[in-house]
C-alpha cells in the first residue's frame, strides 16, 4: 500500500522516476502483430477483417455495417434515466465546444492584394469506441460532438461486436445521440487498418480518433502519416494538490476513481499537511474495500501511486507542472486563485466539488487529454482537432511588382534561381 514521500529533492524525484517507466517501448512482438495485420487488411480488405473477427471475436458478424434502423432501435430500448443524462452531457459538451470554433477570414488590403484562411472541417474521420468491459459511451459524444460542431463531412464509427455478434447497445444509443454517422462492427488493429486504407465496405478516412488497446494504439501509431491520429494515449492518471483544508476522505475517493482504470494507471497526491497524507491512506485502505475494481486498484496504487509531502504550495506547483499530469485537481482554500500558476495539465478541475469524474462524463471539457507528461506541449481533443486549415494569396500586377526586388534577393541568397525566375519572368 502506499507511504508518505517526504519531498526533499532526492526522494520525490525516485517516486517520478517510478511513475515514468509506465511509458516504454511498444513491445516488438505487439508491433510485429500488428504490423502484419494492417499489411493483411490493406490486401485483402473485407476478407481480411472476417478472417481477425474469428479469430479475436469468436465469430464474424453477420454483416459489417450497422443499420440506422438497429441504432435506432437500440436508442429506443435504452434506459431513460441513462439516455436523458447522455442528452444533458451532450448539451454540456457541445456548449463547452462551440465557444472553440474559429471562422475563416479575409484580409484585402488598400494595394488589391488579399490574403486569408479558409477553416473547413475534414470531410471523413473515424470513430474507434472499445467494446466488451471498455465499452465508453461517454467517449462516443466526447469525440463525435466536437467533430460534428467542427463540420466533419461524414463520422464513421468503428466498434468490435459481443460475442453475440452484435454492437454493444449502449454505445449505438450514445452514437444515435451523439450523430455518428455510420458504424461499422469491427475492432482491434485491423478496424484501424480498415480506417486508413478503406475496404469494399469501410470508407478510408482523413483521421482516427479514439481508445483503445494496446494493438490499437499501436497501430495509429504505425499508420499516422497515412491518415491523421488524435494521439498516442498511455495508461489514465491523476494528480491532486492539496492543503490542510482539503477532506481526505474526497481525496482518497478521487485518487481511486483514476486508478481503477489501470493495473498501469498512476494517481498521486501532493499535500503540505502530513495527516492529511496520513488521513488520505487511511481513507483508501477503507473504501477500497467495498469497491467492485479493488484488485486493480490496489495494485494500481501499489505500483504507480504516491502520496508526497511537500514543504509548501510553491513546491506543489513545481512538482505538479514537472508531472505534466493528464488529469490535475486542485483542493485547496482559494483554487481559483491558482489556476493561472499550472501551465502543464490536460484538464484542470478546481476546488472540492469539483472531481475528476465530473470531467470525464458530464461539465464539458473534452475527456480526451495528453498522457505520460505529454500535457508539457499537447492540448485536449477540441474542435481545432477536426478542422483543415488553407491560406490563400491574391497579389495584383503592381503589388506583385513592388515586391520583386525583395523576393529575388531571397531566393538567389538561397540559390534557388528558378525561384527568382518565377518573379522575373513576370517583369
């Protein structure tokens, strides 16, 4: 179980290094596997796809695509209570994400030339949603909202069948809110693999987003390039300051709620209070007890969790700025008075009713965020994450004139002559 760390510049720094060994090398027998599976899809498409579903899902499904009239029916069978929270998480996030749009612009100067930027939303992107126990529907409207708000042309969603041959019926119902536009019953590398290079059945796409496995992550890493990723997302963590004011029974409760994700998910909370560290452990030990993931949690928290004591909320914030941590609580007196001061977290959740959880279902902030210290330069998943940019130049005979002379300097000073040429030849 886990010990108070005395923050002394040496102690704390071994329990990081701990944490950072959750980030190495893809294992080369997973790379090799994966590898041949996207050379069998791009060969051999649809056939190739029946042939991994009886192999990693007992049986192929009877047809790959979805109806909208089965997504429908699933929305209709749904649970009320389940789908009227889908429905105000939807509106919560799809407020949140409107407020991130950009328009396109236009600048005509007084000479006739005219410069802009057109913003325009990808014409195809592809939806990977987990199924069995990793079955998400939260993850189904985190992605398809803020695509469908950037103006994707057409979401196409992939999903692995139950062993009944079918497409888990929560996740239709949150695709028929959410406006997917399409899904298909497939999952693994090979659902990847069909994303990037399209098949008789499965359209190629422009992105891929989503969770998944290790073989997913895997192979959206060996194809970006061909086709565009949201990221490469490591194991859920959390990080939680804290003073002498916070509760350590919240405390306990949402270093938990992170760790029961993962044998590999990490959780640590930094205090200035040592029976708050103390109270916090305590706390853990008692309501792990009565928790359906407590294995994994316990193991979680054994291997990649820490509770460090640190002298002062300056060395909190060092700390936490150092971590990079996908998920950051703040339980402090005045959390609002500090926001500005943690410049690397994915999402920043700010006093004692505000826990992480609030943030993965239902506030508005996308729950797709940076990993592994990755927060340090990547941003969460938003509308940008779905739009193409493209400049455009207008230049007239004398503007274009007037600028001749600089722009033959530069090119020759590059020896790019034919650059040069390019201008010359006009004149």
């Amino acid at each position: 179980m886990l010990s108070i760390i005395r923050a002394d510049g040496t102690a704390e720094q071994q329990a990081l290094t701990q944490l950072r060994s959750r980030s190495g090398e893809v294992d080369r027998e997973v790379t090799a596997v994966v590898t041949k599976i996207i050379a069998d899809v791009r060969q051999d498409k649809d056939e190739a796809l029946k042939r991994y579903a009886q192999k990693f899902d007992s049986a192929a499904p009877q047809k790959l695509e979805v109806s909208r009239e089965e997504i429908q029916k699933a929305l209709l069978a749904a649970d009320d209570d389940f789908v009227r929270a889908l429905r105000r998480a939807k509106e919560n996030i799809a407020a949140f994400h409107e407020r991130q749009k950009q328009q396109s612009f236009l600048d005509a100067q007084p000479n006739g030339v005219i410069l802009g930027q057109r913003v325009r939303g990808l014409h195809r992107v592809g939806l990977y949603v987990p199924g069995g126990t990793a079955a998400y529907p939260s993850s189904v409207l985190m992605n398809a909202v803020p695509a469908k708000i950037a103006g994707v042309g057409e979401l196409i969603m992939v999903t692995p069948p139950g062993k009944n041959g079918e497409a888990n019926p929560d996740i239709l119902a949150a695709a028929a809110i959410a406006g997917v536009d399409r899904v298909f019953l497939t999952g693994g590398a090979q659902a990847i693999a069909a994303l990037a290079y399209g098949t008789e059945s499965i359209p190629k796409v422009d992105k891929i987003v989503g969770p998944g496995n290790i073989y997913v992550a895997t192979a959206k890493k060996l194809l970006y390039g061909q086709v565009d990723i949201d990221m490469i997302a490591g194991p859920s963590e959390i990080l939680v300051v804290a003073d002498e004011t916070a509760d350590p029974s919240y405390l306990a409760a949402d270093l938990m709620s992170q760790a029961e994700h993962d044998r590999l998910a990490s959780a640590i909370l930094l205090c200035t209070d040592e029976d708050v560290a103390r109270r916090t452990i305590e706390e853990i030990e008692r309501q792990a007890q009565s928790l359906s993931r407590r294995d994994i949690i316990l193991e979680s928290l054994e291997n990649f969790g820490a509770v460090i004591v640190c002298r002062d909320f300056e060395q909190m914030v060092s700390l936490a700025n150092e971590i990079a941590p996908e998920h950051l609580e703040v339980m402090t007196q005045k959390p609002l008075e500090s926001v500005g001061r943690f410049d690397n977290a994915g999402s920043v959740f700010l006093g004692r009713f505000s826990p992480e959880p609030l943030g993965d279902y239902f506030a508005g902030p996308n729950h797709v965020l940076p990993t592994s210290g990755t927060a340090r330069f990547f941003s969460p998943l938003s509308v940008d994450s779905f739009v193409k940019r493209s400049s455009f130049i207008y230049y007239t005979e004398d503007a274009l004139r007037d600028a001749a002379k600089d722009i033959v300097t530069i090119a020759e000073k590059e020896g790019l002559t034919a650059h040069a040429n390019a201008i010359t030849v006009r004149f």
